[in-house]
C-alpha cells in the first residue's frame, strides 16, 4: 500500500493486520463446541464465527454500495459445519475484498453511505467512517468476544495487539 493515497492509507491501512489478526483467533474455534454458548442471551460459538466471517464481506459491501437497508431481507446466516469451510469462506470474502480494496479511490472513500430502515434515514456519513465504525471496528469487537468465548473453553488465545497469557509474541 506504499503508494495508496493519505487518505486510502489512513481508512485501510490496518484493514489487512485486522483481518489477519480475525482470522488466525477464527482458526482456534473448536469446532466440535460450535453449539456452545456462555449465557443464554449470547450467541453460540458457532454463530459468532459465522458473523466474523460475514463480517469480512460486511466491510465489501460498505466499499462497494452506497448503503444498506434495515428493511430488506438479510440473507440467510449459515453457521460452517467445520473449521475447515468457515476458513475457506472467510478466504474467499477476503480475496474479494482485496480487490475491491486496491480498485476504491479517494472520491469513493469520501462518498455518502447512508444506513437506512426504509424510508428511515438513520444516518449518512461518509463511506470511510462508516468502514472504519461499522466495518473494522465492528470486526474488533466481535473478535473481542470471540477471545473471550476461547479464554472460557480454555483454548489457547492467540497474541492480537501484544502478547496474551498463551502467546507471548505474535
């Protein structure tokens, strides 16, 4: 990304380490607790592996369309029956949205990208914002709970941003 503009290197410069980071926590999810939740309210592990991994086709999506509605039929979320095929998937959202990364330009990063519920604005910013809040941020987050849900399999947490009780270096 050395030659990207300021601005694309400021939105997507921590797009891929993010991405990356998401994918190698996704990688120790044992598949064999995907029906396991920690509290009633939570999502099961399955489930929130599902959501990370649509998430990288979320952060496409923001790149790619001028905004999303509420109201319309989400797709079907599918949970991955295995490691194996929610790695695959989350590979193949992350190959397309390299590209849509390298083809976006400054004008497109600046654009309206309105989140509605129909006739409902709830609100219109511009399309980097909203990559950066409702896109990576959104991916921290979930990523979060995901190392949290690990902590209390007892399975081993991958460093992130520094070292974890389990892996002293990245």
């Amino acid at each position: 990304m050395t030659t990207a503009s300021p601005l694309k290197q400021a939105v997507l410069g921590d797009l891929d380490h993010e991405i990356s980071t998401t994918r190698r926590v996704l990688e120790r999810a044992p598949e064999d607790r995907y029906g396991w939740r920690p509290h009633d309210k939570s999502w099961t592990l399955g489930e929130l592996c599902a959501h990370l991994q649509n998430l990288v086709s979320w952060n496409r999506m923001i790149l790619e369309q001028d905004g999303f509605d509420l109201a319309a039929k989400p797709p079907p979320r599918t949970v991955p029956q295995n490691t194996e095929q929610l790695l695959r998937q989350f590979d193949e959202q992350k190959k397309a949205l390299d590209e849509t990364v390298a083809a976006i330009d400054d004008e497109a990063l600046g654009g309206t990208w309105t989140l509605r519920r129909g006739d409902q604005v709830i609100f219109a910013r511009p399309r980097a914002a909203v990559l950066r809040g409702m896109g990576i941020s959104h991916m921290v987050h979930h990523r979060g709970q995901l190392s949290v849900y690990l902590r209390l399999l007892d399975v081993p947490v991958p460093a992130t941003y520094g070292p974890s009780a389990d892996e002293p270096s990245f």
